[in-house]
C-alpha cells in the first residue's frame, strides 16, 4: 500500500462523470491525469444515474486517495453502502486512456442467513 495522499485530490473538482442522454452508458473523465484508468458503468437506467454519479465519485476518491493500489480483475467493495464489485479490463478507451468497468460479482449477495436457502440479496 502506498501512503495516503496528502493533500488529498479534491473528485468534484477534478474528476467529471458523463452520463450521455440515450444511452445506459456512464464514466469517469479525469483519473488518467492522476495515473489511473477511467471507470465506466454500463446498463444504468436514467433515473439512477444520479446515484451511480455519487458511486463513481466515491470509487474515484478511495482509488486516488486511500494509498490502494488497484489492478484490474481485482474485487473490490465497499461498507457503506453495501457492495462488492471487480475492477475490469476489458480493453476500452476514453481519449486513449485505459476505461476499467465495474461489473457484479456473482453471488456476493446471495443470503446467508441460517435457514434461508431462496437466494435472494438482502442486507443482515
């Protein structure tokens, strides 16, 4: 682990999210001047772009100041809110720039609960 930055990046100043109006599509624009991939998110409904905004400016404040170093193919989560996800390069560029998207994990919610065995996703 690298050491936290201090002073840490300001993410809403530094970092843009673009979510183009049609499409499912939403990235980040700003982390390859700071050395790291753009983040990108497809299949986001419009009405949750605001949330998936303040996710993607969340990953890109512990990715640029928490002294992590990612790589791709790596699972990650966070403890609030609730998540697990991994970190993928699939190839993609945003201005030439390495673009990592954020995919499910499979079964990182599945219930745990003794005497639950339906399966589905909810918070203990």
């Amino acid at each position: 682990m690298a050491p936290k930055r201090e002073p840490p990046i300001d993410v809403v100043t530094n970092i843009i999210v673009i979510g183009i109006i049609g499409t499912k599509h939403i990235h980040t624009r700003g982390m390859a001047a700071f050395g790291q991939p753009e983040l990108c998110l497809d299949n986001v409904p419009m009405f949750l772009h605001p949330f998936a905004t303040m996710f993607l400016n969340h990953l890109a404040d512990f990715m640029l100041n928490s002294g992590e170093v990612f790589k791709a193919g790596e699972r990650v989560g966070f403890e609030d809110p609730p998540s697990r996800f991994k970190l993928v390069d699939n190839g993609r560029k945003d201005q030439g720039n390495p673009m990592w998207d954020i995919e499910d994990v499979a079964g990182a919610y599945v219930c745990e609960m003794p005497g639950h065995d339906h399966g589905h996703a909810h918070q203990h």
